[in-house]
C-alpha cells in the first residue's frame, strides 16, 4: 500500500466522518452505537496518521 493509498483512505474517512457528524445534527442524540462507531472511527484516523508519519520519517 503506496502513501497515496493511505492519504486517499484518511481522505475519505475524514469526508465520511464529516458527512456522517452532519447528519447527527440534524437527528437526535447518538445512540450508544454510534457513538462507539465514531470513536472507533477517530481511533482509526489516528492510526493512519501515525503510520503516515512513521512512514514519512523512514
């Protein structure tokens, strides 16, 4: 998996994560699994940029 495919993927889930925190507005309160999915969520991204940075300092 080349840089460009990890920076397309941050980039989509980033987008997702803003259409999807969009939509919670608008609607009621998180129910209990969409809060863990959001936090998963997150906890993905910072992966993702932490490899990024790991891969980027080698």
């Amino acid at each position: 998996m080349g840089d460009s495919e990890a920076d397309k993927l941050a980039e989509y889930l980033a987008e997702k994560a803003k259409q999807d925190q969009e939509k919670e507005q608008e609607s009621e309160p998180l129910s209990a699994y969409d809060a863990c999915v959001l936090r998963e969520s997150d906890r993905v991204r910072e992966l993702i940029a932490g490899a990024q940075r790991c891969s980027k300092d080698n």
